[in-house]
C-alpha cells in the first residue's frame, strides 16, 4: 500500500468502495467508486461503477 494518496488508482478505489459496502456504509461506498469513476478512462466502465454504486441519499422521485 502507497502512503500517497495520489499513487492509488481506480482499481483501488473500487475495492474500497466494495469494502465499504460490505461494512454496511454506502455513502463512502459510493464516494470511493465516484473516485474510482473519475480516475477510469472508459466512459462506459465510468457508467457501469457509477450505476453499481448509487448515491444513496439521492431522492427517487
């Protein structure tokens, strides 16, 4: 592991986002997967993380 947070990548990101779901905490879920988003090059794999992590206090209606 990196002491620098700027030396951590997507990937990273991502199993920290999905650590955090396993943990029961969403909202940090989804803000590492929105880093994990930011940090991916591919606009699809961007969507498809963004859609597998939804900000949980976005409103429904």
């Amino acid at each position: 592991m990196t002491s620098d947070p700027a030396d951590l990548t997507a990937a990273d990101h991502l199993d920290a986002a999905r650590e955090m779901t396993a943990a029961n905490r969403p909202y940090l879920a989804h803000l590492f997967a929105e880093e994990a988003a930011r940090r991916t090059t591919d606009p699809a794999t961007a969507a498809g993380i963004r859609a597998s992590f939804p900000d949980p206090t976005a409103r429904k209606d």
